[in-house]
C-alpha cells in the first residue's frame, strides 16, 4: 500500500531514493516563465534523469534535449516519480496512464490536490505528495548550510 506523504522526513526519503522523473504536462522552453518548464530544467540541471511527458505540442519530439513521450504508458518502464503539472479537474483523465505505469510516487506540484484521486493511486501501491513545489522542496534539502553570523 503506498502512503500520502506530509512530513519533511517522508519528503527527504523519497527525494534521496528518487533518480528518474517523468514530467506530465510539461511545458516548452519557448514558455521559459511557467512553472512546468522551468521546474522540469532545474530538475535536469540537478542531475535527475528527466522524461518529458507533455500533454499538448504534438509537434515536439525533444524537450530539454531529451525525447519526448506522448503517455507514461509508452516509457517501457518503471520510473521513480512522476511530477504533475495538471489542474486538479483533468487528473482523473490521466488515472488509468498511471496505475499501468506504476511509477514509485506521483508528484502534485503546487495548487494541485485531489484527494479522490490521490486515494485512489495509495490504494494501488502508489505514494503520492500533494500541492508542493518539487523544486522548493528539493532545494530546500540540498542548500549549503547556513553559518550563523554572530
């Protein structure tokens, strides 16, 4: 059974066990301002293996400089966390997609939450974090510490 995830120490587990991420909803670097492009770049830029998963731009085959995947059901197979960048209303749509793929966790970035849908995917194994900022919370625990100046 998976787990919602909440706490920074569940959050810290998942990130440090993470490597591959498909990225739903991505968006284009010709939208440099929108979260679901620059989100998906510090991601790569961080060392995660990105997998570009967009809904709409039929027309790209590259992203990122990486291939381009037209459903998480087409990767071949099994990827550590799928980051989502949906409005909450067209999560169901993408439901079936994701419990045949049966990546180790599902990602709703922020202003993203469904709790239905997030119950539905823990019920089938399936971690999930909801209305969080993946890069934030990456950052958040890989910054240089702090030295307190005195």
């Amino acid at each position: 059974m998976g787990a919602l995830l909440e706490t920074p120490e569940q959050i810290t587990a998942l990130l440090d066990d993470t490597r591959s991420i498909a990225v739903l909803g991505i968006k284009p670097a010709s939208e440099p301002w929108q979260p679901a492009f620059f989100v998906p770049r510090y991601l790569a830029e961080a060392g995660f293996e990105v997998i570009p998963v967009p809904v709409y731009y039929p027309e790209l085959t590259t992203m990122l400089g990486r291939r381009v995947y037209r459903s998480l059901g087409v990767l071949g197979r099994r990827v550590d966390l799928v980051d989502v960048f949906r409005r909450p209303e067209d999560l169901v749509a993408h439901l079936d997609d994701l419990l045949a793929a049966r990546p180790r966790a599902v990602w709703l970035q922020s202003g993203i939450r469904h709790d239905t849908f997030a119950a539905r995917l823990v019920r089938a194994g399936i971690d999930v974090v909801q209305d969080r900022c993946l890069m934030v919370e990456h950052r958040r625990r890989t910054a240089p510490a702090r030295v307190a100046m005195e």
